[in-house]
C-alpha cells in the first residue's frame, strides 16, 4: 500500500472508504463504478456510486496545507472549477456553506468530517444525488501526498455520474498543482 501513515491515522481520515477500495492501493488517476455490494454501510442505501481519486506530492507540511484549506473564501484562487465557495461560521464539523461550480448551479455543502491539519470531507447533496469531496494530507518521506477523492451516489449517478466523473478525472490534476505550486510558495516565504 503506498499509504505510509498508520493505520489509526487512516481510519480517523477515511471514515467513507471501504477496506475493499483501501486494498486497491490505486494511485492517480482513479475512476472506479461501485456496485451496491461495494459501497460502504453509511451509502448502502445508494444505487450506484462512482468515484474518482486524484494524489499529488506537496513540498510542504500538512499545517500549510490545511490552512489553505481553511480559508473556503478563497477555493477559487487555486481550484478553477470553483467559481465561488462560501462558509457560514468556522471550519468545523456541521459548518453549511455552499459551492458554486465554474459550470452549473450552487449547492449546498456541509463538512462532515474534520481531523487538523490531517483531512476533511465535505458533503453535498441535491434530491436522489450526493457528492462527497474527502480531502487527505499523509506526511510522506519529508513531503505531504495530497489526496483528492470525489465520490458520487444516488439514484441520479447512473445519469450524471459519467458525465461529472469525467470533469471532476480532467480537473482535479489542475487543481492539484495550483494547490501544490500555492503551498510550496507559502512553504518558501
């Protein structure tokens, strides 16, 4: 596994990601349709699930990274298929906010998951649809892997899962490279 954390950090930042998808070890790029026996308890309800897992090294800490994230104002400057990225109240667990795609409508999101300076999963959802963004730092011989996944369920994957799924593949390597170039940056100052 290219995972070089504990296991005990792994499970406090992966709550969502079954043992079968942590034993494929998969690196980037990733896109991978689950059948109902795949998924999870928390999502076994869905019909279908897509997911897709890009990873990048980050000459930075996990501390410069996570502070990037934090400032959810400011997605935009360095994810350029956000167009707007909203906040009410802190970066925590139960904070509402809502995402607005460069290309379609706003949504609302809520953070799910939250370990400092670690991960955080943000949630999405729209009638028979939900999209859940986890996002990962693993310190990795003096450097930090990124680890974007996005995962899609719900009734309405069979009809949009492909067509987002291959936006999501094409965009998550740019905006792992912004978000790398912004913390290396802030890393050297």
């Amino acid at each position: 596994m290219r995972f070089r954390s504990s296991s005990v950090a792994r499970a406090k930042c992966l709550p969502r990601v079954s043992p079968s998808a942590q034993a494929l070890g998969r690196t980037q790029p990733h896109v991978r349709p689950q059948g109902r026996a795949a998924l999870n308890a928390e999502s076994s309800h869905s019909f279908l699930a897509m997911q897709v897992e890009h990873r990048i090294k980050v000459a930075a800490t996990p501390g410069v990274i996570f502070r990037i994230y934090e400032h959810v104002q400011h997605w935009h400057t360095w994810d350029p298929d956000t167009k707007l990225a909203t906040l009410e109240g802190p970066f925590a667990v139960g904070s509402r906010g809502r995402l607005t795609p460069t290309t379609g409508n706003s949504v609302p999101m809520v953070i799910t998951h939250l370990v400092l300076d670690s991960c955080f999963t943000v949630e999405s959802k729209i009638p028979l649809f939900r999209m859940v963004f986890e996002h990962e730092l693993v310190p990795a011989q003096g450097l930090t892997e990124v680890v974007h996944r996005v995962t899609f369920s719900g009734l309405l994957t069979f009809l949009l899962g492909n067509m987002l799924a291959k936006q999501v593949n094409s965009g998550l390597p740019v905006t792992l490279r912004n978000l790398k170039a912004l913390a290396e940056s802030r890393s050297a100052a």
